[in-house]
C-alpha cells in the first residue's frame, strides 16, 4: 500500500489515515518541477551515476578544473574560499 502526504516543520504528515503506529515506512520523495532533472540537480546526476565509461585520470582533470572554476567564482566575490566550498 502507498500513502501520501507532504513534509510540515521537518515531519511527513500524510494525506489520509495512517498505518498502524509502529509500521515501518519508507519515504520517497515525489518528481517534481522543483526537483526535475535540470543541469547540476541531483536528478539529473542520479539518471547518469555508474555510466562513466572514459579514462578515470579524466575525472580527475574534470573535478580539478571545477575546484579551479568555484575558486575563481569566489575570488571574483571578494571572498576568499575556504576548503569546504572548494569541494565537490
């Protein structure tokens, strides 16, 4: 059985009548315009997970410019990064 319901102040509150207290659940969130698979989104990263089929140094070269391209954006803000915001 699916039940449906929606997150309020960090809880899911469901649509309808509840399972009895104590079922175990398993929340997914639902599709959305919000969440679809736009560039950078973590559903567009998830539809091509696990299909990198080129040379791994290559990710490599690829996460280096990006890290690069974030300090770059930063330095431009007039912030200096720290080294969380240059990771991945």
């Amino acid at each position: 059985m699916t039940y449906h319901g929606r997150i309020k102040n960090g809880v899911v509150v469901l649509d309808g009548p509840a399972p009895a207290e104590g079922t175990a659940v398993r929340v997914e969130p639902l599709d959305s315009d919000a969440e679809s698979a736009g560039p950078g989104s973590a559903a567009a990263i998830l539809k091509v997970a696990g299909t990198w089929a080129g040379d791994p140094a290559e990710v490599d070269r690829l996460l280096t410019d990006l890290r690069e391209m974030k300090k770059d954006e930063l330095d431009n803000q007039g912030g200096a990064p720290d080294e969380n915001q240059l990771r991945p």
